[in-house]
C-alpha cells in the first residue's frame, strides 16, 4: 500500500489536477456525458445470497431483533457458527453470461452502466492485489468486473464503476455486540476489518471516524479500480461527505482526472450531499430529481425495485411506465437517469428486470430522438402535478395526467412528451400558445409542422392563444406520448 499511495502522490505532483478544491475547479463535464441520459446500476455481489431485506443484509443479520437477524437465525444458524463469509462459497455464479447481460443492457436503451465494485460489506467483485476477499479468489472465481467492461465495450458501452467502501468502517460493528463470527480472533481479516462500532451514522460529523489507516486503505482501493480497469465514471455512496474523508476525496479527484489526462479520456466522478465543491465533479440525487430545470448537469440514481438495490425475494417493483415518466421528466430538466438492476446470486437477471428493462428499450426504440442527445427547452415542463424534490421521493407512481407535458429539443424541433394519454386524443400545449408579441416570454416562433413519434396517421393541430391543440388516434396504453414540433 505504501508504494501505491507514493504514486499517487506523484501522478497529482506531476499532473494538472492537484488535490485543492480550488484545481478541481478546472473540472468539465465530458460531451459523452452530457449527450447520454440512461444508464444501469448494478447491485450484484454476496448479498445476493441471502436475497433477503436488502443489500444491507451484512449489517442488519447483526443487528439483534431485527428481521435480518432473526431470519437468519431460522434460516443459517447461530452467528457464531454461520456468518455473512460464510455465504461466499454459495456466491457461485454459475449462470453468470457477461455478454448476455450487455446485449440486454443494449436492447434497454441504455448508454452507459456502472457495476457495484465494492460495496459496504467488503467484497471486492474485481481482481484485487490489496484484499484476497474478491471475486477473483473466491465465489465466482472470475474477475466480474474486468468481464462485464470486456462485453461493454464490444457492445459500445460506457463502463462505470461505483465503491460504497467507505461506510464498511462501522457496517460490520453490530456484530461486536454479541457472539458472532466477528467476535472471532481467526476472523479478522480484512473483510471484517475495522467492524467498529457504530454511531448516529446519519449524523455525518459524529462518531465513529475513520482512521489514516483505513481511509489511505480506500483511497487505494479506488485508485487501483482506476488503474487496472479505465472507468470512464466512478460512482460514490453518501458516506464519502464525512469531514474525515474529504482530503482524500480531494486526493482522489485529482488522481482520477490526472491519469484520465494521461490517457486522453474525459471522465465523471457521481456524488451526493454535497461531498464534492460544486462543479468539480457531477451532483446525484438516489431515488429522487429536482422539481425545476437546472443549469448544471445532475443524475438521479434509483431501483426498478421500491425496497431493495439487490435481488430478494418478493422485491417490489415498479412499472416500466412510472420509471420513463421519471426518465421524461429528469431528461427534461438536465438530468440523466441510473436505473439500477439486481441480479441473482448465480447471475440471471430476474424475470421482473429484464421485463422493465425491455418495455425501457422498446419505448426508447420509438421515441429516443427526443431523448437521446436532446437539450433542455426554455421551460421544462407543464401540467398540474407537482414533482417533490429531492431523495428517497420516488416510490409511489405519480398520478399524471394529459396536462402533464415534459420539453426537450433536438435536431431543431422542441419534443413535447404528454406523460399520461391514456384513453385520450387531444391535448392542448399551453407553454406553445400563439402570442404576437416577440418580448414575452411565451414562445413566438412559427410552427411548421406537428407529428407523433411511433405512429403513421399525422395528428390535426391548431395553434391559438390558448395553446398548441392536438388532435390524434386515442391513445391506448399509458406510457408517454412524444410529439415532434417542427418549427421555423
């Protein structure tokens, strides 16, 4: 470690990015980034084993009462006889087809997608030289991360990678608190290193804090993902805003955007809570978007699955349909969207994602145009449903109606998107009204032409002061309807 940690001081010494907010100020978003809009998280790893409550299964099996505790209890045995490594030999992956998983990926649309490498429990799902406890030497016994970015790029996907690292500090901790395989001398290694004892974690400058230790540990465990596989995004957990953490996430930034340099690459550090200075890296809000455009770039991360990022059973899952109405409205107000799946422990992605996943792609086929590429319009939206702001704001479907229109623009047209015509055939567009007076705010140039994406007869429209009115078959499913608006 301490050879790795002497090179990374010399890329930042050499490099243009020092660690300083203030050199990381330099930072530009990628052109890529700013074109693509859909992209697939993936929370794959042991987890996966238990399929039970969450991907937090490896914190909450040691909490003593909770529901994770007590089914494993029924299910495995005693702690101090079966613990969260002991499901690693049960990690085997043996239907794992990379190339499946990118011809989906491919077929849903998406643009980029960024695989777990290492998430709070510890298990690399990389070939690490710092940790034996990887997917490399043990469960899979493949390098899952080095695969998946091999099948990306044949299928020309930008390859992503996310480390949740950092809270692993206290994720093990409740298992000190009573017989368990954590309490054992033999087992502390590194996956079970430092298992401390946790604190209002959610009280983020409080205890429990990491030590030099351990936070030099992560720094090196991120660089080494740097260096040995070239993501061209490194996606953060919340954890990384605590104060102790911030001079290496500095150190971090540096590191990452000196050696993109060096390779002639442009890449995209995902943050939240404000863990990284504004514009020095790009803003994600999990399971949530802004209620208003922004100026900047921003990304939503969120789950076809309400309850969990990981694969349990009897997930509860979103429709296909409330998941695009939140990619329309996201990609309307400069953001993008990261759709995470959860595969199973041996490496087939569930019936339920794959469904979600292909009703995306086949939505997308018709009516990409106005997504792909596309800029945000002078007003992002109308109607009357109110969009909450912020995270964690995304579980119950949004009741849109007609009214309810989303704009971007492409290729000189504006996009208009009705998010709910169900049983409807005619909309009015109140933000393209007909106004005489170029000053105002309302939009004042002359409409060519108005068509429906995905379908042949051209709809009958009339402009007035009132609006753009739309008259059109009756739409009979509820996904959002895209009307291309040629104007002069």
């Amino acid at each position: 470690m301490e050879e790795r940690l002497r090179m990374i001081d010399e890329v930042i010494s050499n490099g243009k990015y020092k660690d300083t907010w203030e050199s990381l100020q330099q930072y530009h978003v990628p052109e890529w980034y700013e074109k693509a809009k859909f992209g697939i998280f993936i929370h794959w790893g042991v987890y996966s084993v238990p399929a039970f409550g969450s991907e937090w299964y490896s914190r909450n099996m040691y909490i003593q009462g909770s529901r994770e505790y007590e089914h494993h209890i029924k299910t495995y045995g005693p702690h101090k006889d079966f613990g969260y490594k002991d499901f690693i030999p049960m990690f085997k992956a043996e239907k794992f087809r990379p190339e499946e998983w990118a011809d989906l990926f491919k077929t849903a649309g998406a643009q980029y997608v960024v695989p777990v490498a290492e998430h709070h429990d510890g298990f690399q799902m990389y070939d690490s030289e710092l940790s034996k406890w990887n997917a490399k030497n043990m469960g899979p016994k493949c390098d899952v991360l080095g695969d998946l970015f091999g099948e990306f790029k044949k299928e020309g996907l930008i390859s992503g990678a996310s480390n949740h690292r950092v809270e692993h500090w206290f994720f093990m901790g409740h298992g000190r608190d009573f017989e368990s395989d954590i309490k054992d001398p033999l087992n502390r290694g590194d996956l079970y290193w430092p298992a401390m004892r946790e604190g209002d974690h959610h009280d983020l400058f409080s205890e429990p804090v990491p030590s030099e230790e351990y936070l030099e540990d992560w720094l090196c465990r991120c660089c080494e993902i740097v260096d040995k596989y070239r993501p061209k995004i490194v996606y953060f957990d919340w954890w990384i805003q605590h104060s102790s953490v911030k001079p290496y996430l500095r150190k971090f930034a540096a590191y990452y955007y000196d050696r993109a340099e060096e390779w002639g690459e442009e890449v995209v550090i995902n943050y939240k809570h404000d863990a990284f200075a504004f514009g020095t890296a790009v803003v994600d809000i999990e399971r949530g978007q802004f209620a208003e455009a922004k100026p900047y770039i921003w990304q939503t991360d969120t789950a076809v699955a309400k309850n969990s990022w990981c694969y349990t059973e009897g997930n509860e899952y979103k429709t296909s349909t409330q998941i695009i109405c939140d990619l329309v409205d996201i990609v309307s107000k400069n953001g993008r969207l990261l759709l995470n799946i959860g595969p199973k422990a041996d490496g087939t992605i569930p019936d339920e994602d794959r469904k979600i996943l292909l009703e995306i792609g086949a939505w997308l086929k018709i009516n990409g145009e106005a997504v792909y590429g596309s800029k945000p319009w002078r007003r992002s939206g109308e109607g009357p449903t109110k969009i909450i702001e912020g995270q964690f704001a995304d579980s119950e479907a949004k009741r849109f109606t007609s009214e309810d229109i989303r704009f971007t623009v492409n290729n000189g047209c504006i996009y208009a998107m009705s998010l709910n015509m169900k049983g409807k055939d005619r909309v009015c567009i109140r933000s393209l009204a007909e106004t005489a007076d170029a000053n105002k705010p309302e939009f004042s140039g002359i409409i060519k032409d108005v068509s429906v994406l995905g379908r042949d007869s051209a709809p009958e429209w009339t402009r007035d002061k009132d609006g753009l009115d739309i008259r059109t078959e009756t739409i009979n499913d509820d996904k959002p309807v895209v009307f291309k608006i040629t104007v002069d």
